[in-house]
C-alpha cells in the first residue's frame, strides 16, 4: 500500500458544497493504483435481480406498486442515460413502503421507493444508505467490468469507502 499524497484542496462552488480535486500528477497515480488494486479483486458474475428483491423483501415490509406513466418514462429515461444506450427490453419493478421512521419524516419523506429493472438491475431509490446496499448486491457483470463502466466506479467506490449505515431488520 502506498502513502496518500496531501496534496487534495477544496474548493467551494455553492455555500455548504466542498469539491475536492488534485492538480498533481502523484495523486493521480496514486488513484489509478488503488482503483486497478479493488478491480483486480472484483470477479464479476451475471446481474440478478432475485438476490436484490430478496434482500428487500427480508428486510423490509415492501410492496410492488403501479406507478403513473410519467414516472415510468422517467426511470426508463435515467437509465437509458445512465447506460448511454437504448434500453431495448426494459422490465421495471416499482416497490414502495410507508416511513415510520422519524429521521425520514422530518425529511419529508413519505415512502421508500424502490424502482428495479429487472434485466440491467439497475435501479432508483430515495434512501441513499439503501442505494449503497443495492449497489453491493448488484454487483458488477463482465461487460461492464471490460468496459470500467459507472456501475464498476460505484461499486470501486463502495469498496473504498465502505457503508456505514446499518439497515435495522424488521425481524429483529
């Protein structure tokens, strides 16, 4: 392992906002070393999204919805940007659970959302620990392996950077 270079400064481009970027050739090496350090740990496999609904439905008291046409079009529309690509059998999965958790209420939040589709397993949620959870399921596929894909960048990163949060099981 080597030594982080400190050479990281922040800048602020909106109140509260801090963006942290090196200038420096040495921190960029360093992350193309760790980056290619995790992916040749990475063995990728086949997407399946039976492991994340699972997962959801052990953890969570969850139910598949039907959703308005816009927001059909919409998830449709943020994957086919997200991939850059047409998504040509797209076979979503809209899930939904009330919030009896205070934390969400004061933000405002009514419901978790969950929106999966099932063929890429890519998917949309508005519980930024739950989304880093999914994200760990999902795991990556050879294609995007091959091709350093988002999807790997997230996952590189969640190894890096490990989740914190701990989902409380409704069984417990």
């Amino acid at each position: 392992m080597i030594d982080k270079p400190n050479y990281t400064q922040f800048i602020f481009s909106q109140p509260g906002v801090a963006v942290s970027f090196c200038e420096d050739s040495e921190s960029k090496k360093y992350n193309d070393k760790i980056y290619k350090e995790i992916k040749s740990t990475i063995v990728p496999r086949p997407y399946s999204y039976q492991n994340i609904l699972k997962y959801l439905y052990s953890n969570f008291d969850c139910e598949e919805v039907t959703v308005y046409d816009s927001q059909y079009t919409i998830f449709k529309e943020n994957l086919r940007l997200e991939l850059s690509r047409e998504i040509v059998d797209f076979s979503p999965i809209f899930l939904d659970k009330e919030l009896y958790s205070k934390l969400h209420k004061l933000q405002g939040d009514k419901k978790v959302y969950v929106h999966l589709e099932k063929n890429t397993c890519l998917f949309d949620t508005n519980l930024h620990f739950l989304n880093e959870k999914l994200s760990m399921l999902r795991w990556v596929n050879q294609e995007d392996y091959d091709n350093d894909s988002v999807i790997l960048k997230e996952l590189i990163h969640l190894i890096k950077n490990p989740v914190r949060t701990k989902i409380q099981s409704r069984n417990k």
